[in-house]
C-alpha cells in the first residue's frame, strides 16, 4: 500500500503520461511544485515496488501495475470532486477532493460514486436536494462556521 504522498506522484505521472509521450522527473516536479530530490526520492520508492521503471537521466515508464493504479487514482479523484459538485459545496473542489481521497475506503468511494451516479440520472432528485439545500443555508441551519459559544 502507497502512501498518501506516493498516490499523489503516481496520479501525477499517471495523469502527466495521458498527454505527453515522454514523462521526465523535471516534468513531475513542475507539475507538483517540489523538488528534484523530492520527485527521485519518491521515484526510487514507486519503481523498488513495481509501479514504473526509471534509469537515471531517463525518462519514466509506468508499469502495467503502476498505469492500473494510476488510472485508478485519477478516477478516484474525479469521483471525488463529481460528488462534492453534485453536494453543492462551496469550496476549493480539487483541494477538497485532493484531502479526502486518501482516508476515505472504497466503500465510502462506491456509494459517493454510487451516490454521484444516482443523481445524475435522477435530475428530479438532484433538484429536490438543491432546494432542501438552499432552505437549510437560508435559514442558518446545520453547522456553523467554527466554534461559537
């Protein structure tokens, strides 16, 4: 099992090599806004455990292994912030879905995405949700922002 911090060089590389013939370690630590040293630390990791081949200087290569885990990833991640637009939630969605992604188990993903699922086929629900959802914000119910005493 990965680490949070290993997912997300997976899902980047995974996500890079979508659209680019050549995955370079420069091109992960663009993209990710770290350091060279951090990317090869966390390429060493990923390739000791079959994820993706790396010789020095060269570029990456997923592994049939790591291409699954990383289209997983990606997906999981777009379940993620389908649900938190289906929710309405008034917040950073990729950031939010980013924080979530890595403690919630996969039975909590399949009814999210179950859930996501649901109310795109059920437009009559969805607008039914969207409605009870104004009515609790425009009468200040649920929780509020912090601690008040």
């Amino acid at each position: 099992m990965l680490s949070p911090s290993l997912e997300d060089y997976l899902e980047e590389i995974y996500r890079f090599s979508l659209h680019n013939d050549v995955v370079r370690v420069s091109d992960i630590a663009t993209c990710l806004d770290v350091t060279m040293p951090s990317v090869n630390n966390a390429i060493r990791k990923l390739s000791s455990e079959d994820y993706l081949v790396y010789k020095k200087y060269r570029e990456l290569v997923l592994t049939d292994k790591g291409r699954r885990l990383g289209k997983f990833l990606v997906e999981r991640n777009s379940i993620l912030q389908e649900f938190l637009k289906v929710i309405y939630s008034n917040c950073d969605i990729k950031a939010e879905a980013e924080a979530m992604e890595h403690y919630l188990t996969m039975p909590s993903i399949r009814s999210i995405e179950s859930l996501v699922d649901f109310f795109e086929k059920n437009s009559a629900c969805r607008q039914k949700f969207l409605e009870h959802y104004r009515h609790r914000s425009e009468q200040g119910l649920g929780l509020v922002n912090g601690y008040r005493e």
